[in-house]
C-alpha cells in the first residue's frame, strides 16, 4: 500500500512551488537563456553592485593607517532660514564631530554664549557609523560569491538579494531616520559635557543626522518651580521637541521654551544615499529578471 503524503507535507511542498514553482516541460530555449542569467549576468550585476557599494563605502569609511594619512576635516556653517538666534561652525571629520563652535543669542536679554568642543573631545555620530557598517556588510555578502562561484537557482539570486537589499535598507534609514529621544535623555547625553565654558543647565543640544544634513537643535529651557501650577505633563520620545515640552531631571522639573533648529548639507552623505537608491534599483531589477523565468526554475533546497 502506497503511504499517502501527509497534509502538513503537501501544505510544505505547495508553500514551495508559490516561491520557486515547477514547469514540468520547460521550453529549452528558455531554459539556456535562464542558464546564461545565472551564469552570466548575475555576476555582471554583482560587479556593478560592488564598484557602487565600494564608491559609498569610500564616503564612510576612515583610511587605514598609513595608506591615504588621516582623514580631511570639513568645516560646515549652520545655516537656518527662520532663525539668526543660533549660528556657528561644525568640524567634521569621517564618522566624528571633532568641534562645534556655537553662538548663541538669548531672546530675553540678546545676550550672546558662546560655547565650543573642549579640545579633547570629539562626538562620534552614531548613525554614520552603524551607516558604514551596513554597507560593508553588503560588500561582504556580495564579493562572498567569486566570480568562480556557479549559481544553481533562481531562489539562490533572490536569496543573495534579499540580503544585500536588507543591509542597504537599513543603511539609508540610519540616515534617513533619526532616533527619537526623550528630554532626559539628550540632558544626560554625553555631549551635554563637550563644551567649554559647560553648558548652563536651561541650554539643552543635540546633534543628528537627517538625509544628507548634520542638524543642530537647542533646547532653552525654563525651570519649573515645585509651587507650580502648571499640569505636569512629561514629553515622550521625539526627534524635535515643540515648545511647552516638559521634562524631569535630576530631580528638577524644566519646560522648553524656545527651540532653535539649525543644519548644515554634507555632500557626500547625499552621495552615499543616491548610491544605495542606484544599488537597491539594480538589486530589484535582477530580482524581477529572475522572475520572469520562474517557470523554468528547478526548486533546490538552500
């Protein structure tokens, strides 16, 4: 008696085929051409890939030591078109703020502050970093299948794909999309401890990546007094606090009163994220090649 296949097998084997279905009869001129794309093109396509990730990868990352001598600075003007409250210069060097010269005028009184980065100190900017490390772990996936290297399936490409398309994905939204923080959070920031003279404790700072800008945003704070009427409300999460945000720190209630936005374009961050869209286009478009001959596939377990 013939053991009949269970159903969670043929539930197994038809979620199979939806990916990488069967054709019984493949037409043979179809199937050399597929066996030309897997052989041929899929690894023209993974050249180009790494010639792009390679030139983005250039934008990030620092020399080796002794190879190209330390990396340029790059000094940025903030520039805002609302304010003339805050201004100032931004040194940045690869993936670290090595100085911040801020001028800061106080709307009550006009009176100027001005604060910079000790000389010790540099700010390493979190989302260039995480950025970088993405995109070399797409390198890595692709210069991982050698030229040598014979794709069997379809599913193989789309797999490789998927990978690659992942890490480039999550490296555009590091730069695309800043954290959100609260107020105590950017108060108990190490950069609150970078300049000289320190801080005042009504001046908040913080320091992101947003697309291809470096931003500034400054918070002025008003310490609320416990007698206070005011209906306590703490603020969550955000990437710009509004005016009226409220906050506790150490102990110590605050409300912000003013906040100051400022930026400055950073050229090759727009490079970078123009070489992720070209990457990922050429990613889907092999992706859509292989799909045009999913007929002639023969499924291969990874």
């Amino acid at each position: 008696m013939t053991p009949q296949p269970s159903e969670a097998g043929k539930a197994g084997r038809a979620a199979q085929q939806r990916h990488c279905p069967l054709r019984a009869e493949p037409d043979p001129s179809k199937e050399e051409e597929f066996k030309w794309l897997l052989r041929e093109e899929v690894h023209a396509v993974l050249r180009q890939l790494q010639d792009i990730l390679k030139e983005a990868s250039h934008r990030f990352t620092l020399p080796v030591s002794g190879s190209e001598g330390p990396i340029k600075q790059e000094n940025f003007i903030l520039g805002s078109s609302n304010t003339d409250q805050v201004k100032g210069v931004l040194t940045l060097q690869g993936d670290a703020l090595c100085q911040a010269d801020i001028n800061l005028k106080m709307p009550r009184n006009n009176q100027l502050l001005h604060f910079a980065f000790r000389d010790d100190k540099q700010w390493k900017l979190q989302q260039i970093q995480d950025a970088r490390n993405h995109v070399n772990q797409a390198i890595y996936l692709l210069t991982n299948r050698g030229a040598n290297y014979q794709f069997k399936t379809g599913c193989e490409v789309l797999k490789l794909m998927d990978a690659v398309m992942l890490q480039l994905t999550r490296a555009r939204n590091r730069l695309t999309t800043p954290a959100t923080l609260t107020l105590p959070e950017i108060a108990s920031s190490g950069v609150t401890k970078m300049f000289t003279p320190a801080l005042p404790p009504d001046i908040l700072v913080n320091f992101y990546i947003n697309l291809n800008k470096l931003c500034l945003t400054v918070y002025q704070l008003h310490a609320l007094q416990p007698s206070s009427t005011k209906n306590f409300r703490p603020a969550g999460g955000s990437i710009l606090h509004n005016p009226g945000a409220m906050f506790e720190f150490n102990n110590q209630r605050y409300e912000v009163n003013h906040v100051h936005k400022v930026e400055c374009v950073v050229p090759w961050l727009n490079d970078a994220l123009v070489f992720f869209t070209v990457s990922l286009q050429l990613c889907q478009q092999l992706k859509d090649k292989i799909s045009v001959f999913s007929g002639y596939w023969n499924y291969k377990l990874y």
